[in-house]
C-alpha cells in the first residue's frame, strides 16, 4: 500500500494483449448452425476470433496480458500493489481470478479482486484503480480484462454464438505528480435491463441442476435488438459526459476506443458524435466481441501501432450486461516504450518460474502446517486423557 496522502494524477505507463493461438473464421461456424460468412460480416463486421485451447483458462491469458503490460511498464511484479481482474467468465465463482493471477504473477505486494461488471468491466476498473491512486491508499494497480467466453456461448444458438470471443487486455497504472493519465471517469447502470443479456443459472437464484443444464440455462442469453439500441444510445452520452467531467469538448477528442462488439454499433456510435471513422478504433473484424478484454485489447493494440501518441486524448467507452455502461478519459503521457534491457528482461522471466516454484512452496508449507497443527491438536488431547 502506498503512504495515504493523496496523489494528483493515476497514468497509464505500460499495456499489453493476448488472444488466443486458435482462430475461428465464420466459414467454419456456418458448418455448426445455419448462418453465413456473408450475414456474419454485414450484420456485425465479425470476420473471426480467437478461442482457447482446451485446459487454457481466463486466469492464463490475464496473466500473458499482465507480463506484456509489465514489460511495457518496466515495472517488476513486486512493485504491483493491486490488481483488478474485470471479467464474467472467471475460472471459478471463487477464489477471484484476480488472486490466481497475484499468484502466477508472485505479485507478493498486491491485493487483488474480480470486478463484474459485464463489457464495462473494464471502464469500471480502471475508474476504481485511478481512484485508488488518487486517493492515495495505492500507487500502482494491475487493470485486466480477461474473457473466455466460449465457455459460456450456446455453439448452437446462431443469434449469440457468432459474436463472441476470448482473449485479455491489462494496463499498469502508476501515481504521479505530473499532468495527465485518467482525467475523468463516468459510470452507470440499470438493472431493469438485466434480462437483456444474461447467464440465468449456475447462481443463487437458479442453481446448477439437471433442469438447469437440459434448459441450456448456463449460456448467454440476448436479446440482440433491445441491446443495440441501447448500447447506441449509452455510447453517445457517456463520451459526451465524461469529456465535460475531464473539462474537455468533443474537439479536442484525439481517439475513441469504444467497446468492440459490432462494428454496426460503433459506426452508428460514431455517427451521432460526429467522428470521422479515423477517430474510431476498431478490431471487432478479428477478434469479435471480448467482452470486459475487449477495450483494454484495442487500447493496446492502438499504443502498439503508434495510434496513441504523447498528449492525446483517448476516451475509451463500453456498455454490456447489468446493464451497464462506462466512459473513461486519459490524457497520454507514456512515450513509445524502449524495450528493456535484454538482462531485465532475462530475470523477470526467471522471476516468473520462480513465481510457479513459490507458489508450490507455499502450498506445501501450508500442507505440512496443517500436519503440526493436526499433530499438536492430537498430542493435546492424549495429553489431557
Ligand atoms: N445467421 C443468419 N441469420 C441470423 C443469425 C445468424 N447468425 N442470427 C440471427 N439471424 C436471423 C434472425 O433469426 C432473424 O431472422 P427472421 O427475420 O427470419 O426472424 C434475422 O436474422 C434478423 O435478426 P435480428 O436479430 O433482427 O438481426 P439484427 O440485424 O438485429 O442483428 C445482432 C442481430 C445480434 C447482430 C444485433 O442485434 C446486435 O449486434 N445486437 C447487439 C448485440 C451485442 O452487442 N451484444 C453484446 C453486448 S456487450
């Protein structure tokens, strides 16, 4: 934890992404239900998207995300302080997949925990970290998105299943006296539109039975129309909002990074705010929609291609299940990262074995812990016969 006396600005200083190896091209999803490679670009601009392998989870690809973001960052694990995991697809309801990434990470300084927050999980976390930091209770935070989504997709639902994908998006945040990094942020919701987008069970109100799993009720379940003219509509007015938060107009917008779950959406997004498609980042043709990976996934690629330059203004925008919806704006002050030295680079790869050697290790002296105090429990009681 950092030293409690409020700091002034939270500055995104290292990012990163990883999708998974395996791709699927909509060709391929036309040989499991009755859709086409054409239907599929026109209504969505989806070309295709990665999946995982069998035995690769959410926690694993949040951990590759977290590594690049770290690289970027020149940061070591140990200087992490938290990490926020936004995700609906965690490897378990618990423990958090926040605390399965400290762990792979031996982030040994972090506190960690999930955000649900559907596809706004992202802005949501980002928003909770920066103001952590700027609370001065933390100086550094690890923001993930991370999804696997085909874990939860209806393969044989054509409405849902030719959208989504999996994949992971991270960002360092650090603390910092000079200008710039998260100006403003702007939240909302409304849960009256819950069933628009949904995974009705396997939770407290319909648990996990045979019923549950002969229904299908463990897949997502939408309503294509309604969350289209809501996510419009919530797209236009957070940008506006949280520019006017940051002090900012329209104008001085360098680059809008919107949720990428159909380029029909962001067009029309982009329409109602008058952007120029330029203005507009968009990868939903490769990767389809991620969910709460998704804006931290096309951040990273943006900063990659050099699209994102020292002093822009980047608003990043989403919405999704809740509902929710979410805006963020950043003021760019990381230059393009060198990369570190080849030395650096050496030992916090060794560091990362060692993490997995740690780990054991701890295990282990929890197992034979457990054993003394079993043993001194036992010898207690002998001694009191
Ligand atoms: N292939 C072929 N036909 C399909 C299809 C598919 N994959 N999915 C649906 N259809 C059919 C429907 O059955 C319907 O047929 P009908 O007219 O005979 O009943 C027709 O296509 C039109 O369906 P509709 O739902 O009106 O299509 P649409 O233009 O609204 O596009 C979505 C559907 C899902 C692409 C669109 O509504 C959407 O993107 N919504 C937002 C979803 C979203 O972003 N969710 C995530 C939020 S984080």
């Amino acid at each position: 934890m950092g030293g409690d006396s409020l700091s002034s600005h939270a500055h995104v200083i290292g990012w990163g992404k990883y999708l998974p190896q395996r791709v699927l091209k909509n060709g391929e999803l036309s040989e499991l239900v009755d859709t086409s490679d054409e239907w599929i670009r026109t209504r969505t601009g989806i070309r295709e998207r990665h999946l995982v392998e069998d035995g690769e989870t959410t926690a694993d690809m949040a951990v590759q995300a977290a590594r690049q973001a770290l690289e970027v960052a020149h940061f070591n694990p140990t200087q992490v302080e938290l990490i926020i995991v936004a995700t609906v697809t965690p490897d378990h309801l618990f423990p958090s997949t926040a605390c399965l990434v400290q762990d792979m990470l031996g982030a040994t300084r972090a506190a960690a925990f999930d955000l649900s927050a559907g596809c706004t999980g992202f802005i949501y976390g980002l928003s909770v970290a920066a103001n952590m930091l700027l609370s001065g209770a933390y100086r550094s935070a690890l923001v993930i998105g991370a999804e696997t989504l085909s874990s939860i997709t209806d393969w044989t639902d054509r409405a849902t299943c030719v959208l989504f994908g999996d994949g992971a998006g991270a960002v360092v945040l650090q603390s910092g006296e000079n200008e710039g990094g998260v100006l403003a942020s702007s939240l909302g919701s409304d849960g009256s539109g819950g069933d628009l987008l949904w995974l009705p069970a396997g939770g407290s109100r319909i648990p996990t039975s045979q019923r549950t799993l002969d229904e299908r009720l463990h897949f997502i379940q939408m309503k294509g129309r309604e969350v289209f003219r809501f996510a419009v509509k919530v797209m236009h007015d957070a940008t506006c909002e949280v520019l006017e938060k940051a002090g900012h107009a329209l104008g001085d917008l360098t680059l809008l990074i919107p949720h990428q779950a159909n380029q029909r959406i962001i067009e029309a997004a982009a329409r109602s705010l008058d952007l120029s498609p330029e203005m507009v980042y968009s990868n939903v043709e490769w990767y389809g929609n991620t969910s709460a990976a998704s804006i931290p996934i096309a951040l990273s690629e943006a900063a990659e291609k050099g699209r994102i330059q020292t002093g822009d203004l980047v608003v990043c925008v989403g919405f999704g299940a809740g509902l929710t919806w979410g805006a963020a704006a950043i003021r760019w002050t990381r230059p393009q990262p060198m990369l570190a030295p080849l030395r650096r680079r050496i030992v916090r790869r060794l560091y990362y074995s060692l993490a997995r050697i740690r780990s054991r290790f701890r295990r282990l002296i929890r197992w034979l812990s457990a054993f003394g105090i079993k043993d001194g429990l036992n010898g207690g009681r002998r001694s009191k016969e």
